[in-house]
C-alpha cells in the first residue's frame, strides 16, 4: 500500500516538474521573441533617425512633396525626441503629459519636420497625433 502511494508521488512530483520546465521553455522563448522584436525595432529607429537627417538637410523637394500629406498637429508629447535614445535637449513639462525643446529655436532640421513620411509614425509607437492622408486633395475653383 505504502509503495503504491510512493510511486504516486513520485509520479506527480515528475508531472509537476516537466510542466515547470515546458512552462520555463514558453517563458524563455518568449523573452527572445520580445528581445529580436525589440532588436528589429530599434534597427528601424535607427534607420529612420538617417532617413530623416538626409532627407531634412539635402532632399527638400521630396519633404515638401511628403508633407503635404501630413495632417493634424504636435500635441508634444515628445515620443519624436526618445527614439532610439531620450534627447539630452526634451524638457518634461509640470503636466507630466507635455514636453519642450531646450533648444527649440535651433533644433534641427530633421526635429523641426517630423514626422516627414507616414512610415515615422511607426517608430513612436502611434503616439504621435500627426496623420497622413493617401493623396493630396485638389481644391476645386470656387463658382
Ligand atoms: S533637439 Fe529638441 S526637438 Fe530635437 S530631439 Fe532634442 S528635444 Fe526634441
Ligand atoms: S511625436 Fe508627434 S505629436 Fe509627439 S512631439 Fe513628436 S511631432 Fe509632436
């Protein structure tokens, strides 16, 4: 009777184990799942911070073709100032809601125009509260 028991026991106590470890494993898979996403996420940062800095300072034509897409305004939440890394310049507001540029009046081109193209908008995670329209929208002779 008592052997029986044991073997019981011992049986549990292995089911209990090898669920611990299937549970281990998921939990360890999905923290290198959340490691490559979070890895892919801020290659696309950083190559967004490039885009912008090239398109901001030599490609003008190409900004005023793409910002005239744009839709809505800043509501400064200052998510455009953290990508990849926080701006040493971002000034959190009282409101714990706003931010400001130390140095708004000389911020770079790039600051300045962002978001340029519908694409950047991914890079912060939809907080921004700029949109982008398909095409631009011909505005018809008044009668
Ligand atoms: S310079 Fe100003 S606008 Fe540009 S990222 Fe820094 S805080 Fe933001
Ligand atoms: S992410 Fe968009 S809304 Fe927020 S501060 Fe930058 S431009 Fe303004």
């Amino acid at each position: 009777m008592k052997t029986a028991a044991k073997k019981r026991a011992r049986a549990t106590t292995a089911a209990s184990g090898s669920k611990r470890r299937a549970l281990e494993d998921r939990l360890a898979a999905a923290k290198r799942l959340r490691a490559v996403e979070d890895a892919k996420f801020r290659a696309r940062q950083a190559q967004g911070k490039f885009r912008r800095f090239v398109s901001a300072n030599f490609r003008k034509q190409e900004v005023i073709e793409a910002l005239a897409l744009r839709r809505g305004e800043c509501n400064r939440c200052g998510a455009c100032c953290e990508i990849l890394f926080k701006c040493p310049f971002l000034k959190k507001q009282d409101d714990g809601l706003t931010t400001t540029c130390g140095i708004y009046e000389d911020r770079p081109n790039q600051c300045r125009l962002f978001p340029i193209e519908k694409r950047d908008l991914e890079e912060v995670r939809g907080q921004c509260s700029f949109y982008f329209i398909e095409k631009p929208i011909r505005l018809e002779k008044a009668s």
